[in-house]
C-alpha cells in the first residue's frame, strides 16, 4: 500500500532522509520510531505530499504520488504533528469544510463525524477555534481525518494533548479501522503504544532505517537480549549509555 | 522594576525584524529600533493630526461667557470635551481587549507565570506591549493636550517664566490624564479577562481599531475649519448648552484635566489621587488575574453540516470577513468615495482614479493577508487534495472580484449624481481597473513568496520597502491611465484646452489615449510576467 524506492530529502548539504526503502502491506499499523531530529517528519510530509523530496520515489496504492498527488491526498488522512486550524473558523465550520474539500458523502460522514464527537466528548463545536486548548484541536484534527475513514491514515504522535480516555479511544479506533482494511503509518515517542499496536516496527536514526520488522524481529536484533522495545530502541539508537550522562549530571 | 524592563527589553527584540545585509547575512536591529519603528507612524500622525486640531480650534477659544452663558470655559473646551469624550471611549475599549489578547495570545504568559514574576509585571509588560500596537487613538490625544496650553497660553498674554511654569503644569497634567486613561483602559483589561476569550478580545479590538480608523477619517473630512467656524459658533453653542453640564461634568478625567492646566490646584489634585487610587486597584487586582485564556463555552447547537460546492470560497470568505482589518481594507476604497460624494466631489474622473489608487493598493495586502491565514497553519494546506497553485490563486481573485465590484456599485452612484455621461465613463473605467487590480495583486503575492518566511504573529506582514513598492505601483497606474483618460473625456465633451490646443488633433488622441493603451498593454504583459514567476515561486513552495 505504502512503498518507497530510495527516498532521500537533502537540506542544502544536510541529507535528512538517505536511502528510504519502505514497504507497508494494506491493513497494517507500521510504527515509524526514532529520536528527535532522526527524520522521522520529514518521512512523513514526503510521503503525505507536503514536502518535495530530493530523489527516489513514493508508490501508494499503485500509484506515484508525484503524478497523481491529488487522487492520492483523497484518499490519505493525515494527523500532522501539531494540529494547526484556521483559527477564525468554528470547529463545526472547519468539518463543513473538510467535507467540503475532500468531497465526502455528506450523511455518511457527519453521521460518523458525530459517533467520534460522542467517544471524543467533542461539545465545543459552537466555539471559535482560536479558544481551543491543544488537547481540543487535537481532538478535532484526528475527528476530521477519521470521519473521512481514509485508506491511508498517517498519524504524527496522535495522542500528543489527548487526556488518557481519549487516547485510548483513538488506539481503539486505530484498531479498528485496521481491521477494517486502513494501512496505518504512525509515529510515536510512546513506545508502548508502539509495542502493543503495530504490526512492524520500523527505527530511523540520522536519516536511516536501522531496524525493521515485527517487535520478535527486533528482539532478535538485540545484542544483550533486551525484550522492551524501549530498550532495544535505546541500544539500536546509540543511547544505552544514559544512565551514565544522567550520573554525571 | 528590572524585571518589566527585562520583559519588554525582550518582547521589543522580539518585534524586530531581520534584516539581510549585502552577503545575505540576517542582522537583527537593537530593540529600541523596534520600539521606534512603531512609534515613527504615530509621532508623524501625530504632528499632523495636531496642525489639524490647532487649525480647528484656534478660533473656537472664545468665553462661553460671550455667548451668554454663565461658564469659566470657552467654546474650545466644549469641542475638546467631546473629542476627548469620543477618543478616551474609543481608546477604552481599543485599548483593553488588546492588553488580553497580547497576554492571552503569548506563548510566553504560560511560562512566565512559572518563573518568579509578580503578576502585575507581567500584566504590565504586555500592557505597554499592547499599547505600541493600539496607541491610535492616544496619539490623537496627546496632540489635543498639546495644542490646548499653546491656544489658552496665548490668550492670556503670560510673561515668560509665567508662560514656562504653566506649561510645565499643563505637560504633567497631560500625563497624569493620560496615566488615567491607561489605568482606566488596564482595570478594563482585568475585567474583560474573566469574561472574555482570545477569539472574542480579538475581535472587539480590530472592531474598535476600525471604528478608531473610520472616525479620524471622518473627523478630517469633516471638522475643518471652513466647516467649524465662529460665523455659525452661535448655533452651535445654543445646541450644546444643554450638553454642557453633562461634557464638562466633574465625573469626567477631562474636565480636571482641563481645570489643572487652566491652573486650578484642586483638579490637579483629583488627578494625581485619580491616578494613585486607579494603579493600586491594578496592582491589587492582578494578583488574582486569570492570565491563560479559559475560553467562553458555547452552548452547543446541534445543526446539519451545510457542505458548499466551493469550500474554499466559503472558508476563504468566512476568515476574509471575519478579520476586521481585512473588512476595513475591504470597505474603505467604498466608503472614502461616498465621504468625496457627499462632501461634493462629485466627479467620477477624481474618484475613479482615488479609488483605483486605495483599490489596488489594498488589493495586494488582503491577497497576502489571505495567504497568511494559510501560512499560519502551512503545511496542512497542502494535505487537501487541492492544487497548491489554486489554494493561492483565490486570494489574489478574491479581492480583485469585490473590488470590482464595488467600482460598479460606485459607477451606479455616480449616475444618480452626474448622470449617464458619468456611467459610461466608469464603464469604459472598469477595464483598467481590473487590470490594475489583478497586477497589483500578483505584484503583492509575488513579493510574499519571494520571501515566505514571515512572523505570522506580526500585524504588517509586508516590509516598508515592499509597501512603498505596492504604494509606488499603484499611484503611477491609476494617475498614467486615469488622468489622461479624463482629459480626453473633457477633450471630447468640450474641445481642446491647455496644451491640446496647440497641437493637432491627431497628436492630442496619440497622447490622450496612447498614454493609457500603452499603459495598459504594459500592464497585461507585467500581468502575464508576474503570473508566471508566480508559479515559478509556487512551485518551489514547500
């Protein structure tokens, strides 16, 4: 569903991504994990159509996102990292509008949208955006990307602001939506959400895939036997050694 | 006292803009040159609006007492009153909203209130912060403080180190009335803040700076002193003389501020207890301030989802009208004609070209104010399944459409008060128009893409050298196009005239209507040259 062919983004001399070499099957969580700055956003926006990438390519659902961007964003939903809205509109107006733009069939789509307002406790449509808390915006960026029940859903740290029930809630429907035939490409610096949702496990750092594959392949990659994925996460990162810098602090 | 100092010290830096130096290299300025950068507009503002005032009242400085009635003040009291009335109400609730936007809208409230900072200097801080941005109405004041020593001082025929003292008095009661004001405006503030969100706080103080706006521009159309004069000051004064007691009641700042400089002790004295009383209120009330927008619920009402064919149109519109900068920008070039209209301009060649020239340039800064409201939350635009060029494209035709628009709106106008002749002239009028509308357009989203990087959080988005460009542009269009367009409707209706009537008719149609065609042409290729750079610069967007 989700395929890339030597996907590389260079910032002047900087190479951010080298090398990216992706393959996710159709109706699976693909956990995207990596420390601050590894590459893991600038994945994302080159695969969700946001950012231009230097060479390679992107393959969604058979198509090259580079000739048919368009018809490929119709059916991508995508959480970004920071859930910016257009803060002069109300949030009741904001879903008009992304129903608009995406041209969804309006009963099926509101009558979802409301199902998530009722599990999200979503009451502050009437509102400006503007007066939104982090969590609010939040709330409603993933709502208007689940409403739409996109074959592709790319999620940047979705729970970021969310209180615990409404976290939950949003894996319930990650779960769900899966099961339902959704290919999931999600970020996250919560490993446990990692560990318990997806299917494969892919760690970049400093541009590069370091390790793939489901969490048994990961243990397997581990030298000194770690079963967390935090910790194999720490030691294939390079960063086993904190308990060392935090002594010394 | 350090610690506010410290605070604006790095709230003024942060205001600054970047400049690139001849390598290319960003330099930041010092803060004070932020703080003057603000400041220059009001202070020649100012000194204008002053002369304006000075003009207007040097000849209203007679005794009521003249008039037949039993006062101490004069008929320039009477008309200050009421401008002080009208500019402290306006300052007032321009003013306040803004101290809770600027504190509810920084990032950095949240994390000062973590550090040990009084609550008053945070208040304070963004206080004066806001009063950079909101200060319109007090620069009209000031002035009218300043004029009113020079015009009373000079009736009464002072000597010397008399006249020096004076003005010293008037000048701190100047201040002390102004500290009032402030104080006034600042206790507004804490109350608003318990009601109001940020949303809410921000529209009523666009709302006040465009009444603020729309009030000076009336004011100086129509309080001139050929409208104001002592021939009709009679008339005037017998329609005021109920109003008297109640634009010089003692409940007023403004009257004690007018007793203090006319030397009365006891009013100087209500204004320093004025002051002391109204600062330990806000020294005592921000302790409990609620500095972090909560936000009003409202009661939710379960409506059907109204899905537009054109979403982005809607959306557009919606944030368009809802910005009351933007609705300013959008209904001045319509306003100022009607003003000339019934200040009895009448002619449709003047106004043509005035509103070409408020068009056009207005045109350019609501295109880029669009653009904006996407680069605030830029890149999730480009996650709809929209062309990246379209997006952009319909802030450079919206405003170009309304403009247009409201061309013919004036054009209908103009037919009622000059006739057909007037009609056909804004007809043919209206291609050039649009023309210049869509240049000037282009012109302003290319200079925004040629340099995207912009702070979201600043009013003016454009440079200073990018607005004069704009304003360059603008003025030199519509007068090349108009003015011998004008001339050639009068050439036509009555003959040749000034310079035509030595030369061919052949020569006066080469230049008469030359001029504009190759103006014109000039303009469709810049239109074509721009558009594709546009692109270019779109294309490169990320």
């Amino acid at each position: 569903m989700i395929k890339t062919i030597n996907l590389t983004k260079n910032f002047g001399d900087f190479a951010a991504v080298k090398n990216l070499n992706l393959d996710i099957k159709k109706g699976e969580i693909y956990g995207f994990l990596g420390p601050n700055g590894a590459g893991k956003t600038t994945t994302m926006r080159m695969l969700t159509g946001t950012l231009n990438y230097t060479s390679g390519s992107v393959i969604i659902n058979d198509m090259d996102l580079r000739k048919n961007e368009l018809k490929l964003k119709s059916i991508m939903g995508v959480v970004p990292d920071e859930p910016k809205m257009y803060e002069n509109l109300k949030g009741f107006e904001f879903i008009e509008f992304i129903m608009g733009i995406y041209n969804c069939k309006k009963e099926e789509t509101q009558k979802r949208f409301e199902e998530i307002c009722e599990a999200f406790s979503i009451d502050f449509l009437s509102n400006y955006i503007g007066d939104y808390s982090h969590g609010m915006k939040q709330k409603l960026m993933v709502s208007s990307v689940l409403m739409r029940k996109p074959d592709v859903i790319f999620l940047d740290e979705p729970t970021v602001g969310l209180d615990a029930r409404s976290a939950k809630i949003l894996k319930m429907l990650i779960e769900k939506y899966k099961n339902e035939g959704s290919t999931i490409f999600l970020t996250t610096h919560i490993l446990e959400i990692a560990e318990k949702m997806c299917d494969r496990i892919g760690i970049i750092n400093k541009g590069e895939i370091i390790a793939e594959g489901t969490m048994e392949d990961l243990k397997k990659l581990s030298t000194t036997g770690q079963n967390s994925l935090e910790d194999i996460f720490l030691e294939l990162t390079g960063e086993d050694e904190i308990s060392d810098i935090v002594d010394e602090i | 006292m350090s610690q506010l100092t410290l605070l604006l010290k790095y709230s003024f830096k942060n205001k600054v803009r970047p400049k690139k130096d001849k390598y290319g290299q960003e330099k930041k300025s010092s803060a004070m040159s932020g703080v003057f950068g603000y400041l220059l507009p009001a202070a020649v503002f100012g000194i204008f609006i002053g002369f304006l005032f000075f003009m207007t009242f040097q000849n209203l400085n007679i005794p009521l007492a003249d008039f037949g009635i039993s006062s101490s003040f004069s008929l320039m009291d009477i008309f200050l009153s009421i401008s002080l009335i009208g500019l402290g109400i306006f300052f007032f609730i321009s003013y306040s909203p803004s101290i809770i936007v600027n504190l509810f809208d920084s990032e950095m409230t949240g994390i000062l209130l973590t550090m040990p900072v009084k609550k008053s200097t945070i208040f304070l801080s963004a206080a004066v912060d806001s009063l950079l941005l909101s200060g319109l109405s007090l620069g009209m004041m000031i002035p009218l403080g300043v004029i009113y020593p020079i015009i009373y001082g000079n009736s009464l025929n002072l000597s010397i180190p008399h006249m020096i003292f004076s003005f010293v008095v008037m000048i701190i009661s100047l201040l002390l009335f102004i500290g009032i004001l402030l104080g006034v405006s600042l206790l507004g503030g804490i109350f608003m803040s318990n009601f109001m969100g940020k949303t809410a706080a921000k529209k009523l103080s666009m709302l006040a700076y465009f009444g603020a706006i729309l009030l000076y521009v009336f004011a100086a159309n129509f309080i001139t002193p050929d409208k104001i004069n002592v021939s009709n000051a009679e008339v005037l004064v017998n329609n005021l003389k109920n109003a008297l007691g109640f634009v010089l009641s003692p409940l007023w700042p403004h009257t004690h501020f007018l007793g203090a400089m006319r030397g009365s002790f006891i009013s100087f004295l209500i204004l320093v207890l004025m002051n002391i009383v109204i600062y330990y209120l806000v020294f005592l009330l921000t302790r409990n301030m609620n500095m972090i927008s909560t936000g009003k619920k409202i009661k939710e009402k379960k409506s059907d989802y109204k899905v537009s064919s054109n979403p982005l149109l809607k959306k557009d519109l919606k944030l368009l009208f809802r910005d009351s900068q933007s609705l300013f920008l959008l209904l001045y070039p319509l306003i100022f004609p009607f003003i000339l209209f019934f200040t009895g301009s009448i002619n449709m060649a003047f106004i043509s070209i005035m509103f070409n020239f408020i068009a056009s340039f207005y045109a350019s800064f609501l295109s880029v104010m669009m653009i904006m409201e996407e680069r605030k939350i830029w890149p999730n635009p480009k996650l709809y399944p929209i062309d990246t060029k379209r997006l952009i494209k319909s802030k450079i035709y919206i405003p170009i459409i309304i403009f247009a628009g409201e061309f013919l709106i004036l054009d209908i106008v103009s037919f009622f008060f000059s006739g057909f002749e007037s009609l056909i002239f804004g007809l043919i009028m209206l291609i050039p128009v649009l023309i210049i509308l869509i240049y000037s357009s282009l012109v302003g989203a290319k200079m925004f893409f040629k340099n995207p990087k912009r702070d979201v959080k600043q009013k003016n988005i454009l440079s200073g050298k990018e607005t004069i460009t704009l304003e360059g542009l603008s003025i030199v269009f519509s007068l090349g196009i108009f003015i011998p367009m004008s001339a050639l409707s009068v050439y036509i209706k009555s003959g040749p005239f000034w310079i035509f009537e030595k030369m061919s008719p052949v020569l006066n149609y080469l230049i008469l209507l030359g001029i504009p065609l190759l103006l014109i042409f000039l303009l469709i290729y810049l239109c074509k040259k721009e558009s594709k750079e546009l692109n270019i610069l779109l294309e490169k967007e990320e």
